[in-house]
C-alpha cells in the first residue's frame, strides 16, 4: 500500500526536476528561485592540497545560488581553477539531490575532476640570446654561436600548496645562475604569499648602443658585463581577482671598461658601476577564462618604480607602467580583443640600458620584430579578431603516464592591426629612423595552442614603412 503523502512527494520532486532543467535552459527562470549547495567534491588532486583549490571557487558548502546564475558561476569556477596551471584539464559538473521536504531549498552536489601536471621538471636549456627566434633568424644569421645552454630545475607544488621552487644553471653566449622559491600564501587566509630570488648574471657579448633601431653587440674573451641581485617579493590576493605585488630588490650592475669607452651613456658619465636599492608595486586586475590564451574576459594592470632609495645609490629612475586588455566572444566561434599600454619613465636623461621602448620585451607592435625602437615614453594599441579552427582533447591511451596522456590542442586564425609611438629625446643620437613617429603594422597568424602553456604563433605581417615579413613566436599574450 502506498502512503499517502508519497504523491505528494513524488509531484514536488518532478516539479523540481523540471525548474531545474529549466534553469540550465535558454528559456528565462525565476530570479528568486534559488539551490543550496550541499557539498563540493574534489577528485583527481593527488598532491594539491583542497584549500588551494577551494579558494579559487565562488562555489562552496552551504551557499544558495540562483538557478539563472548557476552556469556561469560554474564556468568560471572551472576557469579559476584552470588558471592555477597545476593541472593538465578541470571539469567541473553539478548534480541535484532530492528535496528533503517540501519547505527547503533544493539541494546541489559540485564536482571538480582534475588531472594533473608533472610538477618535478628537470629539462636541459637550448634557447637563443637574441631577443626572439626572429632577429635570431633574420638578423644574426641563425648562428648556432648565439645559444644558451644550460639546465632547469623545477618543482612545482613541492608541499601540496603551488608553491614553486626553481634553480636555473645557463651557460653560453650568457652565464646565469639563478636560485628562487614562491609561495602564494603563507597566511591561514590564503592572502599573504612571499617569492625570494638570488642570482649571478654575466655577459661577454652585449649589446652597447642602438643604431638605425637595431641592437649594436660588442664580444669579448673577458666578462663585458656583470649583474648581482637580490630580491623579496610580497604578494596580497584579494577576492579572487584583485592583485597587489610589492618587489624590493637589490641590484649591483657592472660594465667592463671597453662598454664605458664605446658608450660613455651606458651607465651615463662613463661610469662603469650602478647600485641600487629598487621597490616596484603593481597592481593587477585579472579575470580572463584562460591566463596563457584568453578569449574572454579582462586584465588590468598599473605599476609605479622607484629606483636609488639608498643615500648611498648612484642611479635614480621613476617608471610608470598601466595596460588595459579587452576580450569578448563575438559567437560562432569569433572572438575579439583589444589593448592599450602606456609606459612613461624619468629622467629625460638617463642610462642607455634603460631606455627600452619598442622590442626589448613584451611590449610590441607586429610588424617590427626585428626592431628596438628606444625611448622615454611609450604608446601601443593592439588588436586581433581571431577564429577558431577547432579545439579538441586527445586521449593518449597507449601512453600510461598520466600527466602526458591527455594533450588539448586548439588552433585559431588571427587577424590583427597594432599602432605604437615611442617618444625618444636621443632619436638623433642613436639614429633611431622609428622614433616619435606613429608605427602600424597589419597581418594575420596561426596560433596553436596546447598543454604545458604552450603556443605557437606564425605570422604574416606588413608595417607602416612597407616592409612584410613571417615570423615564429612562443607567445603567453594578446
């Protein structure tokens, strides 16, 4: 015999199981209609401790979310947590359980399953000195003489908590040992990190002048330049998107003689010798859906550095740093992106090893690879409307290593048009042909993406002054 208040029971469930469909649906819901989540279920985390995972999500026991709101904050959740890069791939899944009684809110299961990386790396080194694969190419005739060698250890969430410890041993064109360990929180909050750094950088082929917008090198048998530092980087995160770094760090800078004499503003003055005690805050904004390639989502970040705090200083310098970056997905799997960045340093005179416009790093406009355009003050507004080709996830069974059986490749096709304007108070000087005058450059690339932050870029591109070019990227940004 059935009881009696089972129909009862049974109707409320059914009535439930369709507002819940309902609400995944593209059909509007009640706003007021709301779930409680009951439990958050980690898998797969064999090393990652569950609080470093937890604190990426919006998602936790005991919360009540709107159904309307319930996929997004899914998405991102998955998104968060993808952008620790400590796994290979994140699914996150939900799941209703039954009402207890008809006077309660529903009840809601979250599943977060990961996969993830080889934290122990130990790999050897065989990069290029040159700025980037292109002038290496093009420019220094892909002479196997420019290489670094070396190896690189890295143990990536050594105690469970994406902490990092790295050692780096380079040899070749540049001689480079560099010793560092992050924490991102060493506070119960989970705010608090701290990142240490000691290194030992020397050269005997450098760069001393720029001419015609092109890096002058001079080589030696004896060490041309030599760099000592030490640094302690403090870290506060709040929320989940908000970032404050504060870096204090010890420089001592050396040059040979020979650098002093071929280019007296090296150091300015004919000074062979810079030390200096730097503090540099940054604040970013980050809330992208993929930190290594983005589609949705923005990046905000601002900078101030004050360097030659110590009485005992000889080298003073104010940079200024700020970008903005935009992107949106157009749908049909177009998407669009946009950015500015603004740098502005002081003073107007200052040592030529600062005076970094267009090329040094980063900071870009495509189209001019194979150019350092020097200055005080910099301007860059880039653009890309960019199409996907596919996006899989292949399984590699045969292959019984976990972190490596797993390969997600995506490939877009990007079109892109990028303006810059470097101002330089020694264009004349340096016979800069690319100063204080607006730079544009258009084209189109390949960019493929894959695991390990891993992407290709091959480009097609053709400035303001007529000159095209195809050009190989490893690239992390817009």
């Amino acid at each position: 015999m059935i009881p009696k208040k089972w129909p009862l029971r049974i109707l409320l469930f059914t009535a439930f199981l369709v507002t819940s469909f309902a609400a995944f649906a593209d059909t509007p819901v009640d706003s007021t209609q709301k779930v409680i989540v009951r439990a958050v279920y980690l898998k797969g985390n064999f090393r990652t401790r569950d609080r470093i995972i937890l604190r990426e999500m919006t998602l936790h026991m005991g919360d009540s979310v709107r159904l309307a709101d319930l996929p997004g904050r899914i998405a991102w959740d998955q998104r968060n947590i993808n952008n620790t890069t400590l796994f290979v791939t994140v699914d996150v899944t939900s799941e209703f359980a039954p009402p207890v009684d008809s006077t309660q809110l529903a009840q809601l299961d979250i599943t977060v399953t990961m996969k993830e990386r080889w934290y122990f790396i130990a790999y050897p080194v065989f990069d290029l000195a040159d700025r980037n694969f292109n002038e290496w190419w093009y420019d220094r005739g892909h002479d196997f003489r420019r290489v670094i060698y070396g190896g690189h250890l890295s143990y990536r969430n050594v105690t469970g908590n994406n902490d990092k410890l790295q050692v780096v041993i380079e040899r070749g064109f540049l001689q480079r040992t560099i010793l560092s360990y992050s924490k991102p929180y060493i506070d119960r909050a989970q705010r608090i990190g701290l990142r240490a750094d000691v290194g030992y950088i020397t050269n005997k082929e450098i760069p001393y002048r720029t001419q015609f917008d092109k890096w002058v090198y001079v080589k030696s048998e004896d060490v041309l330049r030599e760099r000592v530092y030490a640094a302690l980087t403090l870290t506060h995160r709040r929320g989940l998107y908000h970032y404050h770094t504060l870096d204090t760090r010890y420089v001592r800078n050396t040059i040979a003689d020979t650098i002093a004499r071929l280019n007296p503003d090296y150091f300015l003055d004919g000074q062979n010798r810079l030390q200096f005690l730097a503090m540099n805050y940054i604040y970013r904004y980050d809330r992208r859906d993929n930190i290594v390639y983005p589609l949705q989502g923005t990046l905000f970040s601002a900078s101030i550095g004050v360097s030659g705090i110590l009485p005992s200083d000889n080298f003073h310098f104010l940079d200024l740093n700020t970008s903005a970056t935009r992107y949106w997905p157009l749908g049909k799997r177009f998407y669009l992106a946009g950015s500015v960045r603004l740098r502005s340093t002081w003073p107007a005179r200052q040592p030529y090893f600062t005076l970094r416009g267009l090329g040094s790093g980063n900071d870009m406009v495509r189209g001019y690879e194979l150019n350092v355009v020097d200055g005080q003050r910099t301007f860059i507004w880039r653009n890309s409307l960019r199409y996907q080709l596919f996006n899989v996830r292949k399984q590699l069974n045969w292959l019984h290593v976990r972190q490596f059986n797993t390969v997600p490749v995506a490939a877009y096709l990007t079109a892109f048009g990028d303006a810059g304007y470097v101002h330089s108070t020694v264009a004349e000087q340096y016979q800069s042909r690319l100063a204080n005058k607006l730079l544009m450059g258009t084209g189109m690339s390949l960019d493929i993406v894959s695991f390990y932050n891993l992407v290709m870029r091959f480009s097609g591109t053709i400035n303001a002054q007529g000159k095209a070019g195809f050009f190989f990227n490893l690239a992390q940004e817009l």
